[in-house]
C-alpha cells in the first residue's frame, strides 16, 4: 500500500513538472502572440520604421535577418557538412578526430558575445570587411559551425555501414559510396541540423552587435559589404533604447513574434522536407 | 580460379588464419564450414579484400584470382571488387528504388548507356530469379520487398557488373526456410556462370549446395576435400564429430 502511494505521488509530480514546461512554453507565446498581433498589418511587414522607431515597420529588419540566415548557412553548412564527413568517414579513430571532436565541442561552449567580438577583430576590422552582411554572416556561421558538424556527424553515423560495405564490394569508391548512399540516407536527419542553426542564426544578438547590425537604417542592403537591420537587434533596440520607449514597445513585442513567426516557418518548411525524405525510404 | 597460398592473417597480435593453401575450381560451389571464430568468413574477404577496411590487420601469403595476385601493389581494388562480387549475412539494399539498387554497380563503375543498365538490371534480376516478382514496381524502394527478395537483389547487384566469383557469406542465415531454399537454388543456377565460394554455419546447405566443402578450425583448414566424401567418410576426427554434432 506504501509503495503503491509513493509510487503515485512520484508519478504525479513528474506529470506535473512535464506539464509545467508546456505551460511556461505557452505562456511566452501567448505574451508574444497577445501583446505582438496587435501591431501586426501589412504597412508593418512591409514598410520601414518611422518617427523614431515608434510607429512604420520593420521590413528592413525582416530582409536583414533573412540575408544573415541565407548567407551564414551558404558558408557554414558546406563547411561544416565536409568536416564532419572528414571526422567520420576518413579519419578513423586517432588522435587528430579526438582533437577535433574536443575543438568542436569546446566551440560549441563559447558565448556568443565572444563570437561577436572575434568576428569584429577579424572580420569586421583586420580583414577589412567593416560592419557588413560578409562580416556578420562569417560571425554567424563560426557560431553555428559545431551545432552542424555535431549534427550532420550524428547523422553519419545513423547510416548502417552495411551501407558502406555493400556499395565498396561493388567496385564503388569511398569518395562514390559517401556521394551517393552514406549521404543521401544521412540528409534527412542533416537537414534536422539544418533546422536548429536557422533558429540559432535568427535569433543571436551578441554575435551581429558588432560585426552588422544598424540601429536604424530604412534602406535595404545593395551589397555584400552593407550594414543591415536585423530582428534580434532591433527588438533589443526598440526596448531599451528607442527615442520614446513606452510608444514603441508593442513595436518590439510586434517584432518578437514576426521573429518567432519566422522561425517557426523556417522549422515546419524544413521538417516537411525532411518528412518527404524519410517517407520516401523508410518503409520498414 | 581462385588460389591461396600459405595465407597467415592478423587481428593484431591474434592470428585468425594460419597457413592456409587451397584452390578453388571455376563454374563450382566451394563451402566453407566450421565452428563461430574459426577464420572462414575472415578467409572469404580475402579474396575481395574486404578486410582492408579493418584497421590493425595484416596478412601474408597470396590470394590469386584470374590469374592476377591480388594482393599485389599495382591491383587497383575497385576494380578487383566489381570482378569479385560479395553477398552478405544481411540483406543490405540501399535505400534506393528497386531499379537503382540493380543499376548502382553499373552507373559507380561507369558501365554503359542508359539503354545498356536498363537491359543489364533486366537480365541481372531474371538471373537472380526475381524479375517476375518485381517488374512492375521497379521504381518502388528495396525496403519494399520481404527479407528474401532483398537478398536475392542484393545477389541481382552483385551479378549485374559482371563479376566471375561471387562470394557469399551466410546469405541464408538471415532468412526463413522457403527464401533460403530459393537462394540456394538459385545458387545451383548461378554455377554455370560463376565460381561461388560460401560460407555456412548450415551444414546440410553446405551438403546440398556445394561442390567441394573445406572444413575451418580455429584458423586452420582442417579438411578439405569434396562435398560427398567429407560428409560421407571424412579424413580427420574433428570433421567427423563437426559434421556430426558432437561440437560447434
């Protein structure tokens, strides 16, 4: 009897905490959702801000993070896919993977204020960039280079190297055998990877502080080297430092929840994709 | 032909295979048989070189094949691979459509036209004694198709890079008794074309399928001689109380 009531007491407090992070998921959203649709119309995805920030849109923020998530995943995912099809089809199991695993995953523990300095020692002013869409998506794409690697690693391995053996044992090449079986079974959980960094790129602060993002700046970007607003930046902007807080806050809770609208879009686009992949093979 | 002589090969410090010498005939079946651990599936990929891809490993000695010694520096082995062709204990497709999985050793090896892997993958899954069973869904993934047809897909793939040995290692092992029946008759098909050489732990497939059997015990070949006389009047002791069941 003991045993059975302790046994429900434990049951009920993990039910409980499981709950508990819905509910402090929701209710975030429904803070964002409540206090953000109200300024959400057309003129606001569309046009730039004006008055002080206080009233116009936020277009300009809107195309400024999406260039930085474009370019910092044309950089990182090729470069991270390759590495991790390095570590773990070719270099075996010695020392030089080890370091390299350990790197990765130290990276991976570097705050992201420290990426934003790096990019802007290098990039922004040793390279010459300056405070640019080229210098911010190198930031960005330094910052999420392990998250790829670990996962498109992961997703090698998911690959059953009988896969690996049948392909050889037909006269196909290792360099054969990753383009055309280990690859296309692994892309499904890559694209997973895929998924997390545009959440990840979106939504860091620290890393475009110094390398692109512009306080206020109502055109859109004509080249590479251009500054851009960005939506985590100028949501920062809009709460603390706005030339009149009060009125432009329900503009930045408006801005928090396109930013999570677009993450959110970016998510289910890429999990539909990676459905389709996955139906397509795995049938038992 | 197929040719090994005074083969030594190393996990390590421990010797799987100790000086090994047999021969085995064209247009024949060879079984290989014998307790778990006895070297015979590590003997098997010798002669594709399949174990190059364990690391800590060394072998001496040389494996002919078609006359070439394949452990030789200037043997480029992709291409001894499409000419020794390899079925595994596990049906292993790929996760591509039925087609694909026929065309793939073909299309990697740079083999003909389109016209050319569409009659060759054609004529590999007849070989295989498949194509009835698969015709009209050619575009349909491999996973489709039960554990039996994989692996005679898998024997289709091999086939379809026109390779003159196949080597089979357990392909029945992961199946039921009516699919292992048909790949053991498509065994006895294939030998008119083909030098099989097979590994089993079934000793009745051994009897029913091959020609000349060899009998492993750890790492030595113990006995070797044809099918009929070693299950019928072996020379060694251990061969007798092996095939007997007295152990293994």
């Amino acid at each position: 009897m003991n045993r059975k009531i302790s046994q429900q007491i434990a049951f009920t407090l993990f039910r409980i905490f499981g709950l508990l992070v819905v509910v402090i998921l929701f209710s975030i959203l429904g803070f964002i959702v409540v206090n953000g649709i109200q300024v959400i119309n057309w003129e606001f995805l569309t046009t730039a801000p004006k008055d002080g920030m206080t009233t116009g849109g936020i277009f300009p923020a809107i195309v400024g993070t999406f260039y930085l998530i474009v370019g910092s995943l044309l950089i990182a995912f090729p470069l991270g896919v390759m590495s991790a099809v390095y570590t773990n089809e070719y270099a075996g199991r010695g020392w030089i993977v080890k370091i390299i695993r350990m790197m990765t995953n130290n990276l991976a523990g570097i705050p992201s204020i420290v990426f934003g300095l790096f990019g802007m020692a290098l990039f922004v002013n040793k390279l010459g960039f300056g405070d640019s869409i080229l210098a911010g998506s190198l930031t960005l794409s330094v910052l999420v280079l392990p998250l790829i690697i670990r996962t498109t690693e992961e997703a090698l391995k998911a690959v059953p190297d009988s896969f690996r053996t049948g392909s050889l044992a037909l006269g196909a090449t290792k360099l054969q055998t990753i383009r055309k079986v280990v690859l296309p079974t692994a892309l499904p959980n890559i694209i997973t990877g895929l998924i997390l960094s545009v959440g990840r790129i979106s939504g860091e602060t620290a890393p475009i502080l110094f390398t692109v993002a512009a306080y206020f700046l109502p055109h859109l970007p004509t080249s590479l080297y251009d500054q851009v607003m960005a939506l985590p930046y100028h949501l920062y902007a809009l709460a603390t430092s706005g030339t009149d807080i009060e009125a432009s806050r329900p503009m930045a809770y408006g801005t928090a929840l396109v930013l999570i609208g677009i993450v959110l879009i970016m998510n289910l686009i890429a999990s539909f994709i990676r459905r389709r992949l996955e139906r397509k093979w795995k049938r038992n | 032909m197929i040719e090994a002589k005074n083969i030594n090969f190393y996990y390590d410090e421990f010797q799987a295979l100790k000086n090994i010498s047999m021969k085995m005939e064209p247009n024949s079946v060879t079984a290989f048989i014998g307790p778990s651990g006895c070297g015979k599936s590590t003997f098997l990929r010798l002669f594709n070189r399949m174990n190059d891809l364990i690391d800590n490993t060394r072998m001496e000695g040389e494996c002919i094949v078609d006359n070439q010694n394949i452990y030789d520096k200037k043997m480029n082995v992709d291409t001894l691979r499409k000419q020794v062709g390899m079925v595994f204990q596990k049906p292993n497709p790929f996760p591509k459509t039925i087609f694909e999985n026929v065309a793939y050793g073909l299309r990697v090896n740079d083999l003909g036209n389109k016209q050319f892997i569409q009659e060759r993958v054609e004529e590999s899954l007849i070989s295989a004694a498949l194509w009835d069973e698969v015709k009209d869904k050619l575009n349909k993934s491999a996973f489709e198709l039960s554990g039996g047809q994989q692996q005679r897909l898998c024997i289709a793939r091999a086939l379809a890079v026109s390779p003159s040995v196949i080597l089979m290692d357990e392909p029945a092992s992961a199946l039921d008794p009516i699919s292992t029946l048909k790949i053991e008759e498509l065994i006895h098909d294939l030998k008119k074309d083909y030098t099989i050489v097979i590994v089993t732990h079934n000793m009745q497939q051994a009897a029913r399928v091959s020609d000349k059997t060899g009998f492993f015990m750890l790492g030595e070949l113990v006995e070797y001689s044809d099918t009929k006389k070693m299950f019928l009047n072996p020379e060694k002791e251990e061969t007798q109380n092996y095939i007997t069941g007295r152990f293994g």
